[in-house]
C-alpha cells in the first residue's frame, strides 16, 4: 500500500510564533545571524559560515555577478546560474573573485574632440558628473583629462566648445598608480579635498576611479562576506550532465562553493555527481544538493557526501511543478521534516549537515518561520529580482515599475538538465512561468529593512542567534479565521495619497 503522511501538507502562511521570554539583552543589536553553509563535524568550525542567512536563487533572472556582489556586501552568497555556457558562467564568478571592492569601471567616458552638449547629454543619462576623457573615448583608454561640473557653466559657453579646451588636463591631474590599496587611494582623496581620483597604469591608461562615497560605503558594510584572500564569497550552481567539464572550470575560477541545481534531488544522478567531486577533490571543494522535502531524501543526499541540502519542491512563486507533475510538498512540512532529519543525523554521526530552505518566501517573517522551523539559510529567488542588482529588465508598466522574473523551467530559462529524466526532447514541458514582480530598489535597503523585522522577532522569542531560535522557538499553527485577525480588520484604511496632500 503507498505511504500517506499523516499531517496535511502545510506552508509558511499557517504558523505563527509565539514569544518567548526577553531579558533586556535581547536587543536587535545583539542578535547575530551568522549561520554555517557547509557541513562541519562537531567541535569543528564550518570552511563556509555566512553572516546573514541569505542566498539568492541559481536563477537567470537573479543571481549573476552584479547579484553576487551586492549580496556579499551586505553577508550573505549569491549562486551564480548554471543555465549559461561553461565560459559565461566562469566570467561571472571571475568578476566577482576579481572585483575590488571600492574600484569602479568608468561608465562615463569621452574624447577630447567631443562637445559641452556631449558632456550635458552623456551626464542626463549615466546620472554620473564625473566625466573621463580618453583617447579613444573608452574607460580603458589613454586618460587626457577629467571633466566634473565644476569645468563649465552652461549659461556662459557655447554647447559646441570642445571638450578638450575647458576639461582638467592630465598634467594637472591627481592620480592614483595601478596595484595601490584602497586606503591610499582614499588617502589621496582625502588630502586633496577631491571627490574621484582615477587609477592609471603605467602607459596612463585608465583602469578605474575611486569614489569618495563609494569609499564611505565600503566602510558602512560591516558584515561583508570575505574569502581568505579578502575576496567576495560567491557560489555556483552546477547540473547532474556537464559536471565534469563545468565543475573544474568554476573550481578554477575560485568558486567557494558549489550547489546541484535540480527540481528534484533524490535521485542516483545527484549521487553520482557528488561521489564524482568527493573522488576527484575530496572535501576541498563544497558542494550541496538537492531538492528534497522529506526525511528520506535528507538522508539520501546526507550519506551521499553533500555539504548542505536544500528544501523545496513546487512552492517557487513563478513555479507550475505541483499542477503539471502533482509532487512537492508544503514548504513548512517539509523543513520541519528535514530539520529534524538534520538534527537526528548529527546524533548519530557527529556531522552537521547545514540545510537550506529554498522558494516560497512571501513576506518578511516567513524567513524567522523558516529559521525557526530549523533552515540554516534560506534561499530566495522573487525576494532578490526585484532589486536594481538583478539581472533584469526594469519596465514601466502602467505607471508600476516592475522587473522582469521569469522560472528555470519556464520556455524563457529553458534550463532543461534541471528537470532532465531523459525521454523524447520534443516532449519536454514547462514546469515555470515568465512574469513580472514589483520593483523595489536597492538590495542593501531591502535586506536590512527585512532582517531587522527577523531580529526584532527573534527578541520577541528571547533569542539572540539563529541556533537559539531554532531551539528555542514556540510555534503555533493558525486557523483560517485568525488569519483574518491577523491583517487591518474592521477598519475604514485612510488613502495614503490624501495624507500626503493633508
Ligand atoms: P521564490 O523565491 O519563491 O521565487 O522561489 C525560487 C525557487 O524556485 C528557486 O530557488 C528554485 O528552487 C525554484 N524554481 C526556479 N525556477 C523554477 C521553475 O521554473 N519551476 C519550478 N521551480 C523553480
């Protein structure tokens, strides 16, 4: 006879926590969310630890370099899609192993034969005043002069004088030497009052700028995630078909962590995958796996090697696998499932095996849910797509901004190895939609404003790390008519836009 489970299948939406005790120590400034990635034996310390319980998803539409690089700052990983070319997808884990926090590529760059309209027109649509004039026009060309607002007033000269007649000439520049640290680069602006001084090389080419306020923004990021060699973290996704070619190739890169990127995870090509890595690298290289959403498939991926395992089948906002194939299970069943699943293998084998909630965050407390149900880290592609730092187009959409998000498994992604059971190639079907979802900003604003509401609800439990929730955390199931409680009820809501006349 099958197996039922006994509980229906739940999500995040049905639980609510219930508060704990807090003593006067459990202050948001207390709290930390550093969280281990990777498995670590106990007594030992995890290689991989992340400072905020964030990744973004192995997704298109979400994780590539510029991605990767915000998410770092602000301490959590980004996995950089593996739907591309081997060679793409190791340019963009070079970039950002490569990236010099502070560093800036130029985007805003003329020749010296150019006009003030030029510089007027080229400023409205970079947004930048800082203008670099170079030979050929380019941000890596012979540097010949700078232009700011200070050189020219547009009421008193002719929009056709040349550029090269009212710029700062080289030979009067304050520069920056190619291979100096960002402190001394600091240091120059500093001392020279300025507010962007270029790197040249040695042929006086232009390598980058450094701004004042990116300086200062380097240093309002205290939890940015750093690798030995004080480069950003960054992680990759990786299939169950190319691995052999693709998995060196990001190795090589400087990838720090890697993570099978398949709809569903308990399956012998998974194993074979990671029996590959461990024969061929041992436990140099991570790797996790997945999805699961039971304790069978924990166990499977736990004893295969893996070095965390995520959760989550067909809870993905733009994800139709539960109407086209009928399996997935409820995100909330399946982490406390796997959790505990988790927490019994420790016991038994003294190896921690981080797991990873991924897909179906909807509202900002559902990631405390998820952590509290027992998720190390939680992955999340909707969340992160609506930033500037996604990789996608930013459209108007009746008067809405909106940014464009579309699923793996969706004709747009065509990311078939993800869903891959072999069979006739034409009869492939979609298991993802292609959408839009509101847009929201910046990533650095959003995560913060999101994981101080995690904090404070994690004061609200008394805790003050992520182990301490996952301890001690009350949860509560909810009924459909608290759910109505829950909201603004019973009230007539004022209009926001007549208090904004008011
Ligand atoms: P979200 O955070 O709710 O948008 O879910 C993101 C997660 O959905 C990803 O990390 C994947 O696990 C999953 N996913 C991505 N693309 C698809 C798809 O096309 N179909 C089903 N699930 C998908």
């Amino acid at each position: 006879m099958a197996h039922y489970f006994n509980e229906p299948s739940r999500t995040f939406n049905e639980y609510l926590l219930v508060p704990g005790y807090s003593s006067k120590d459990c202050r948001i400034e207390n709290v930390s969310l550093k969280t281990p990635i990777v498995k670590y034996k106990k007594g030992e310390e995890p290689k991989i630890t992340a400072n905020i319980p964030l990744v973004s998803a192995v997704m298109q539409a979400v994780s590539d370099d510029k991605m990767a690089v915000a998410l770092a700052k602000e301490g959590g990983i980004s996995f950089i899609f593996g739907s591309q070319s081997v060679e793409n997808q190791v340019e963009m884990v070079k970039r950002v192993k490569s990236y010099k926090a502070g560093f800036v590529k130029s985007d805003t760059n003329l020749r010296p034969d150019q006009t003030l309209t030029d510089v007027l027109e080229l400023k409205a649509r970079t947004g930048h005043s800082t203008i670099a004039v170079t030979e050929d026009g380019t941000a890596e060309g012979r540097i010949l002069g700078l232009v700011t607002s200070r050189d020219y007033r547009v009421s008193r000269m002719d929009p056709d004088t040349k550029i090269s007649e009212f710029m700062t000439p080289f030979e009067k520049l304050i520069y920056a030497k190619e291979g100096c640290s960002l402190s001394e680069a600091n240091d120059i602006l500093w001392d020279n009052k300025l507010n962007a001084v270029p790197v040249i090389d040695d042929n006086q080419r232009l390598t980058h700028f450094v701004f004042r306020k990116d300086y200062d923004n380097h240093k309002s990021n205290p939890n940015e995630l750093l690798d030995s060699h004080k480069r950003y973290v960054v992680g990759a996704g990786v299939n169950t078909r190319d691995y052999e070619e693709r998995i060196p190739a990001l190795v090589e890169a400087g990838a720090d962590v890697l993570c099978i990127d398949s709809s569903e995870g308990y399956s012998e090509w998974q194993l074979d995958t990671i029996k590959w890595v461990r024969e061929r690298y041992g436990d140099t290289v991570k790797i996790g796996a997945g999805n699961v959403v039971d304790k069978d498939g924990f166990n499977f991926l736990a004893e295969a090697g893996a070095d965390f395992v995520k959760i989550g089948i067909g809870g993905g906002s733009i994800c139709i696998t539960r109407e086209q194939k009928g399996i997935g299970r409820g995100q909330a069943s399946a982490v406390i499932e796997v959790a505990e699943a988790r927490d019994e293998y420790f016991k038994k084998t003294g190896v921690y095996v981080p797991i990873c909630s991924d897909g179906g965050i909807v509202y900002d407390y559902h990631m405390t849910l998820a952590l509290a149900m027992g998720a190390d880290f939680i992955m999340l592609g909707r969340y992160f797509a609506r930033f500037d730092e996604s990789p996608t187009n930013k459209l108007n959409i009746n008067g809405n901004y909106v940014k464009e998000y579309w699923g793996e498994g969706s004709n747009r992604a065509r990311n078939w190895q993800r869903y891959d059971l072999g069979g006739d190639a034409k009869m492939k079907f979609e298991e993802g939609v292609d959408s839009y979802v509101p847009y929201a900003g910046s990533l650095h604003d959003n995560v913060n404003l999101s994981l101080n509401k995690v904090k404070a609800t994690m004061c609200n439990c008394g805790v003050v790390s992520i182990q301490e929730l996952q301890r001690d955390a009350k949860l509560t199931l909810v009924s459909a008519t608290s759910i109505v409680e829950g909201g603004a009820h019973d009230v007539i809501l004022r209009d926001s836009s007549q208090n904004a006349i008011r």
